[in-house]
C-alpha cells in the first residue's frame, strides 16, 4: 500500500471521497461517536479491500475542517489509541497505520487500511450510547453506494454481498475465470468463447470516434482564451490518451450529476493523481463544467504545491470516457523533457484505466455481457529513448529509440473481468507502443507484477 508522504499529501491537496477514501471532519477519538466513526470507516474499507480515512476534511465543501482543528493533533490520534479502537471492534485483527499528510502547514490525520481481506470482517461486540445503537454486534460494515446513493461507510445490504464475496475470492485467488484468463492469455483458443473472439471493427470504430470526440473538446478549450496561455507551456510537450467506451452504450442523451458524483465515488484512487480524477475540489477553473450534454475538466497547473499537471477530461453518461495527460517523462526535473520514456510509468498509467473503467462499469450497474473498449495512444515519441527513470528496479524489457511519432493500442474485455486479471489486456494495450522501441516486447507475465503492485497500492 502507497504510504509515501507524497501518496498522502495528495489524499488532502485534492481531496476527493470515494469507494475507497473516507473524507471525515475532525472527530475526537476518545467519545462514543468518535470512536464508532473510526471503527466503522475502518472495517469498511478493510471490507472494501483497503483504503484511506482522511480527518479533518470536510467531506461537503471538500475544504479542511479548521473551525474544529483540535490543537493536539498528533497526541489525540497517535497509532496506539486508533489501533485499539478498531482491534476493540473488529472480528479480523487487521492493521490500521496511523500517518500525517501536510497541507499549508498543517497536520491531517490519514488511517491506511491494507488491502487482503479473506473473510469478511463483521463487528464483534456493539457499542451504545444509551439506548442507541452506535455499532452494531455481527453488522458487516462496507464502503457502499447502495444504501443512500452517496458513497458512505454503512451495514452491508443485500446487494453488497456480491462485491464483498467477489473481493474475498480474489483475494483468495479462487476465481477460476482469472486465473486461466491470467495465465492462458485473452487470445487462447480455450478462452475464445469468454473473450468473444476478436474484437468487432463496428465497436472500435466507436472508440476511435470517442478519442477523435475528446481531442476536439480539448483544442477547444485549451485554444480558448480562458486556457490559451496555460496550455502554451505544453504545446511541445508529450503525452498519452485513452478513450473509453461500454458496449452496448447505456441510455442517457445527457449526463446529469448524479452520473459525475456516481464516477467521483466510484473511482478506487488506486495513485494519488488518479486517471479521471474528481476535480471537484481543486480550484473553480479547473472544476467539471457541464457542456454540451457531457462534463469536461482542464487541469493545467505548473504550481509546486504537489506536482506539476496537465490534463483534459472529457466524460458522458452514454459509457464514454476521454482523458488526455502529458507525460511525467516531460514534467519531471529528473530528465530533459521529449527525451525518454519510461514504459514501466507507462503501463502502471494503463492498467489504472483499465482498472478504473471496470470500477465504472460496476457503479453504474451494467447488464451481464457488457464489454469494454479502450484505445490507448501515445504521441511525441520519435526521438525518445525507452529508459527506467522514475525506478530502476522495476524491470521491463523495452529499450532503444522510436522513430514512430504516434503509436495507438487497443483491447477490449467483459465489464466482469476481476482487476487482478487485466495484465493479459494490458500487454494487448502496451505491445504496440513497445514495438515502437526496437521492436522490445513485452508479456503479460511481467505486466502481473505491474498489475499487483498498481491494485495493492504499492506503486
């Protein structure tokens, strides 16, 4: 699980609640309610398959919570007394790491719950306050949309069971589909039944349409007068895209909020600027903006407070996704931009699509069946020389020099895919682009491990 303080600092730079991040205003440790709110955010996302719960951010405004900012942060929540909590409560002794993210000076809270739940972890014993229930005995908390339709830490219900067992078997490695999927590949004439063959040309015309859709939205805005400027410093910079579409489309001409809150919560913030990141609590411009029937966001920022960004999201309710993002390679002080290309960034940046797009797939309740398409491309290339950069212990066999400028790859997979099981999908998605660098290539075993340090955290 990522515990780097630049993981945490980004948890309240741009804080965003989701499936697997609880938002909680400043709570004392040592009430009743205080101590139900800890214990139930952290068995539900121990339940959820692991997460953070950040105090002291108002999970309304999505602003700090300083009207209410104990002066005792680091005393009041200090590891032992957390982790007590929880242990008092939970059926499954799990660990709760108790660290501090900095925002502007100031200290907040972050409880980071590991992924790995087995058996579902449920509360041992209530807790009261007179004649209220605060936690219930034997009630199996879980991060859910189902209950209020807004994501919250609550008892399970009967249509949560299925994604608490699905993350129990996963994490059991007892899904028979993943694991020949995992280990026979998506082309394996045993699995061309499940995986429908190749895919159709009708469908990937539609995807390349969502991609051509997305471009056109973002030289509008970045041309405007509003972004022009900002959007100059990246005109000769590098980047990647992706398009995303279900099949068969869902029926929506418009995409209302309930749709965007809907994605904002589903999203399983798998890296601390994750793909089709809520924007809602960053500054006013670059905040969704609804055109058009879709919802669009402009993230150009070359201020230091976290990292430097580029970004355009371009989203409809139809099941239709577009991000474009320039590279790290070009915004990192660590190389000379338009010069590499570490495809290792490169594949955790994919499989976190795919990993995200099938997050969606599931809030959105998509019928039995559906597929998912994505054409993933990558521009600027000819020139760059293929180097491990941002870490060089993690290995992947491309090397050389792209002479290509623009390479695309695409793949497509059932919406009920497990998220373990997308490396075979990935390497689909990545072998063209690797090719483009002295034709290197690259198997969906070494992917795994991409794979599962992007789904644990531990990037």
């Amino acid at each position: 699980m990522d515990v780097s303080q630049e993981r945490l600092n980004d948890l309240v730079a741009a804080p965003s609640e989701s499936l697997n991040v609880e938002l909680k205003r400043w709570i004392d440790p040592f009430s009743l309610h205080g101590q139900a709110k800890i214990a139930i955010g952290c068995m539900a996302l121990r339940n959820r398959n692991g997460g953070y719960m950040v105090i002291g951010i108002d999970d309304t405004t999505l602003a700090p919570d300083e009207s209410n900012r104990p002066s005792n942060v680091t005393e009041l929540f200090h590891p032992d007394v957390i982790q007590q909590i929880v242990s008092q409560f939970a059926s499954d002794l799990f660990e709760v790491k108790v660290l501090f993210a900095h925002r502007d000076g100031a200290l907040f809270p972050v409880f980071a719950v590991e992924e790995g739940v087995r058996v579902p972890v449920a509360a041992k014993r209530e807790l009261m306050d007179g004649k209220r229930h605060l936690i219930r005995q034997d009630a199996v908390y879980f991060r859910t949309l189902r209950s209020s339709g807004i994501v919250s830490s609550s008892a399970a219900t009967h249509g949560d069971w299925r994604d608490i067992l699905d993350i129990c078997f996963e994490n059991r490695e007892a899904d028979i589909g993943r694991f020949l999927r995992r280990h026979l590949g998506p082309d394996n004439a045993i699995l061309s039944d499940l995986n429908k063959g190749d895919p159709q040309p009708a469908f990937r015309r539609r995807v390349e349409g969502v991609l051509a859709h997305g471009d056109v939205r973002r030289r509008l805005a970045f041309e405007s007068p509003e972004f022009s400027e900002q959007a100059a410093r990246y005109s000769s910079s590098g980047a990647w895209s992706v398009a995303l579409a279900f099949d068969p489309p869902r029926q929506a001409d418009d995409s209302d909020r309930e749709f965007l809150r809907k994605m904002a919560s589903a999203n399983p913030q798998y890296t601390g600027w994750p793909v089709w990141l809520d924007s809602s609590g960053l500054d006013p411009e670059n905040r969704p903006r609804k055109k058009e029937g879709a919802w669009e966001s402009v993230i150009l920022s070359d201020r230091k407070v976290w990292i430097d960004h580029a970004e355009f999201q371009w989203v409809h309710a139809r099941g239709e996704f577009y991000l474009w993002r320039v590279y790290q390679d070009d915004l990192s002080e660590k190389v000379e931009p338009g010069t590499a290309l570490d495809l290792g960034l490169l594949a955790y940046r994919f499989a976190e699509a795919i990993a995200v797009g099938l997050a969606f797939a599931k809030a959105y309740d998509v019928p039995p069946g559906t597929q998912l398409g994505f054409l993933f491309r990558a521009e600027n290339l000819s020139g760059r020389q293929a180097r491990t950069w941002a870490n060089p212990e993690r290995y992947i066999p491309v090397r050389g020099r792209a002479y290509d400028d623009e390479i695309q790859g695409y793949t497509v997979l059932d919406s009920d895919t497990p998220v373990n099981a997308i490396a075979p999908y990935l390497q689909q998605a990545m072998a063209p682009i690797a090719g483009a660098f002295d034709g290197s290539e690259i198997s969906s075993s070494i992917l795994e491990y991409y794979v599962g340090r992007l789904v644990s955290r531990t990037m």
